[in-house]
C-alpha cells in the first residue's frame, strides 16, 4: 500500500516514490532533483513546504514537474485541464487523476470547449492559453495557493524566444519566459494578481524529463496535438527549427543565450525607465499615463521605444509587447504636434495629445484632465445664484447678480473674457443647470446669426476629445446659454438698455493659473 504522505525532501531525493520498488541511491535521479532545486532557490520560486497547484497534461514535461515537486517536498495539487479539442481528451484526465492519486496528491479538474472561446482576431493556441490559465487561477483561489507551476522547458523557452524574434519583438520578449512572473493582468482580476507563476523545470531539456519519465517508470501521454502545423508553435518546432539547425546545430542554444541577453537588456532597460519616468509621465487617472512631450523629445531613440512600450503595456493592462510599427508610430506622434489630436494603437488603446502632453488610454477610459474645466459626474445639477459650484480637479463656477452701471454695462458687452458670462437677468428664462455635452446639442452663438452645433464648436476650438464628454455646458431651461469658458449664447445676451445682470465666471485651480 502506497503511502499518501510525501516524504521528506531529503529522503525523496534519493529514493524512489514507490517504497515497495526498493529504492536504491541513483546519482542520476539526485542530480536533475538538485538542479531543480537549485533554479527554484536561485529565483525565490517557492518555500520549503508551500502548497502548489501543478498544472499537469499528462506529457513528458508536466509528469517530471510533479514528480520533482513531490520529491522536493512541497505541497502539490495537481490540476489539469481538458480543451475538448480531441475525443480521447477524457483518457488524457483519467490518466492524470490516477498520477495524482499516486502521488497522493488533490485532483482537479478543469473543462472548456476552447474551439467555441477564439474570437475574432484570436487564435486557438491563445485562447487555449487563456482558458487554461483562468482555470489554473480558480484552483489556487480555491486551494488558498499563492504559486501556480508549470512545466516549460529550456526547449519551450527556445521556441518562445524565435516565435518573438519572427514577431519582431523587443527586449522584453526575446528574453521569453521568465523563470517568475505574476499572471497575465488580462486574466487575473486585481485581487488575484498576487498569484505567481513559476517555471522549475526552465532550464532542462525535454530529452531529459522524457529521461526522468523513463528512470521513474513513469509513461507519459502523448498529444497527437503537438503534432498538429496549424500552430505556430509546433511548425516552429517541427519544420523550422530543424531545418536552422543544418546552418547551426547549436541553435536552440544560441537562442538561450539570446534569452539571458536580452533579460539582462530589460532589466537594465527597467532600471533605466525607473530613473527617467518620474520625470517624463505622470497619472491621468486610473490605468491613464501622461507624457510630457518636450521631456519625452530629450530622450535616446531606444529610451523613448522602451518608455513607450511601457507605459502602452501599463494602460492596456497587458504583458505583451505593442510591434516595432505601432511603437514608432506612437513615438512620431508624441514628438510632433503636426501629427494630429489622437492616434489609435493595438488594444484598442489610443494616443490623445492634450496641450503639451500627450495621454496614453484605453478605449473607455475615464481620464483625470486637470488642465480643462469637467463635471465632477454624469448627469445634470442645478446653479444656485448667487453661489459657487465646483467641477473636477478644483476648477469651479462662480455665480453672482449684479447691478449695472452705464460703464460696467459697457465693459461686460464688449469684453472678450471667454473665462466670463454676463446675461441679461430677464433674459435668463428657467431654472439653470449644469451638464454634460448632449449629441445634436446646438448653440446660437454671441453675435452671430443661426445655430452651430456644440461638437463643431469643439472642433473649432481644438477641444480635444476625451475631454468633449465631460464638458460643462450651462442650460436655462432647455437652452443652452453657455459652453463654459467658450461661447455664450446670443438670446441672453446684455443689451444696452440692460438694468441687471447675472453673470458667471470660470476659476481655474491653482495649478493651471500658475503653469
């Protein structure tokens, strides 16, 4: 009868799992144990003893990964995943749960038809992914796990690193898989995203977790799948790599090396970016990043691409890095005004340039413009006169009636304060209220003859978009009388036999008076 608790560390080194086999030292056996022990100290991986959830598919690589975390002691639950992709799909579970229950180790068990999950612009290995790792999420949510392991190899990693570079991917992803990395924020809500994922076996070969297979008497499935050249991945390791190894047969490890290079590129790269940042990007809001623009022109050429992919990469919530076409396009754009208001990038992110900034967003995204008058809210609140009401970002309306003199009467007609509203008291018809820009809004504007509509007044006066929704417009009744700070109203307005006054007066904050 096999036992269901692990033994300890050191005795699972050396001795098999099966203690009815009759283990016996193996040299071969503690050397990969200790070489997975030794990556997983290196980079702080795990502690002695903490539960894991192993993602197993019953392949060469994901039966070593259990059988070492086993050996090393820690607490293993073993999840696997079923894509619904083949019809012998539910042998591949039935294999894994009898391993775990070998092991004595929780089974859980996860299913989806991922075929149906690829949506547009998606491919199935990256929906699989997806699936997969979301299903990896809710058993370490479930376990109160805090580490996710996989089994990739030094093989995967030199696939990921070519898959990158035929991408035309930077720094950041032909350094390829890192060894320990939170999860991917797109599947991960934010309170889960202190969850690790871990890569033990990153610098084995597959060669030799089929060797460890075999030495354990362990017969791994085999996924007729990985056999499948409808994915990237398996042409690039059934037909490329192959035919790159006729020109270096030492291939995969030069693209290793290309792996610890370029980590060593980012890394200086990120500390870099940790120096320049503070001075170059501010928050606009949640998930917003300003750029300075003039700052951001005083940069190196390979500062500014590696700026820019990070803050695309922190407003679009996304570890994947944007293509070299998209990041100079976007470096164009923030360094020339002649360029245009705005710029749309992959992810549905966009590039909005407001004055001397230029703001980096996600479609939808509330911004912070502390630069431009916005209602603190949606909706529409009523002005009291007299009284003061205060907007967002510390801009605020004042409202006041005033009795006029022949002199004042004549300075407010013919002011061209736009920060200032003066309307005639009878004139002001209806309970007056502050809102945001409705669609097919029209003004008729002071001194002119017909209507315009407020969006191409917007237009006119390069009002850039993101901050049009939230606009304060100011209504009597039904009528627009005042697109705040703008255009008043033509209807209103002061006439010369004009005895009263009700006027309104932008104040910006502190801030924007003094910058």
């Amino acid at each position: 009868m096999r036992s269901a608790e692990p033994p300890s560390a050191c005795v699972c080194v050396l001795m098999s799992i099966d203690p009815e086999a009759g283990g016996c030292y193996n040299p071969a056996l503690m050397e990969l144990i200790e070489r997975v022990a030794s990556f997983v100290r290196r980079w702080g991986m795990l502690t002695p003893g903490e539960r894991v959830v192993a993602g197993v598919s019953g392949g060469a690589d994901s039966l070593c990964l259990l059988d070492c975390l086993h050996r090393l002691g820690y607490e293993v639950h073993v999840a696997h995943f079923d894509h619904r992709m083949r019809l012998e799909s539910g042998e591949d579970a039935d294999f894994v749960k009898a391993m775990a229950g070998r092991y004595g180790a929780p089974f859980h068990l996860g299913s989806e038809d991922v075929l149906s999950q690829a949506g547009p612009g998606q491919s199935l290995e990256d929906a699989a992914r997806q699936a997969r790792y979301r299903f990896l999420l809710r058993v370490a949510n479930d376990t109160s796990s805090r580490v996710i392991a996989i089994g990739h190899t030094a093989d995967d990693q030199a696939e990921t690193v070519l898959m990158h570079f035929l991408m035309g991917a930077g720094p950041k992803g032909l350094r390829g898989m890192l060894p320990a990395t939170t999860l991917d924020p797109r599947i991960a809500p934010p309170e889960s995203r202190a969850i690790r994922v871990v890569r033990p076996l990153l610098e084995l070969r597959r060669e030799e977790t089929a060797e460890h297979c075999l030495r354990n008497q362990l017969a791994p499935r085999v996924d007729p799948s990985n056999s499948d050249r409808r994915f990237l991945r398996n042409r690039l390791r059934l037909e490329l790599l192959p035919l790159l190894e006729r020109y270096n047969p030492r291939v995969r490890e030069s693209l290793l090396r290309t792996s610890q290079l370029m980590a060593a590129e980012a890394e200086l790269a990120d500390l870099i970016l940790q120096e320049v940042a503070p001075r170059v990007v501010r928050a606009a809001g949640e998930g917003v990043w300003a750029i300075k623009s003039q700052e951001f022109l005083y940069l190196p050429t390979a500062v500014q691409r590696a700026l820019l992919q990070d803050i695309l990469r922190r407003a679009g919530g996304a570890e994947r890095e944007t293509s070299f076409e998209a990041i100079e396009r976007g470096r164009q754009f923030v360094g020339r005004k002649d360029s245009g208001q705005q710029l749309a990038m992959p992810e549905r992110l966009w590039l909005i340039r407001l004055g001397e900034e230029v703001v980096a967003a996600k479609e939808g995204s509330e911004l912070s413009l502390p630069e431009f008058p916005q209602l603190p809210s949606g909706g529409s609140f009523g002005v009291i006169v007299p009284g003061e009401t205060p907007l967002a970002c510390g801009w605020k309306i004042k409202a006041w009636r005033e009795e006029l003199t022949n002199a004042r009467r004549q300075q407010l007609i013919h002011g061209t304060d736009t920060q200032v509203a003066a309307f005639d008291e009878k004139e002001v018809q209806g309970p007056l209220a502050l809102r945001g820009v409705s669609p097919g809004d029209r003004l008729h504007p002071l001194n002119m003859q017909g209507t315009v509509k407020v969006a191409h007044l917007f237009s006119h006066r390069r009002v850039p978009r993101p901050a049009r929704g939230r606009w304060p417009i100011l209504t009597s009744g039904e009528e627009v009388i005042w697109v705040v700070g703008l255009r008043m109203a033509d209807e209103p307005r002061l006439k010369e036999g004009s005895k009263e006054a009700v006027l309104f007066h932008l104040l910006p904050p502190p801030s924007v008076m003094n910058g």
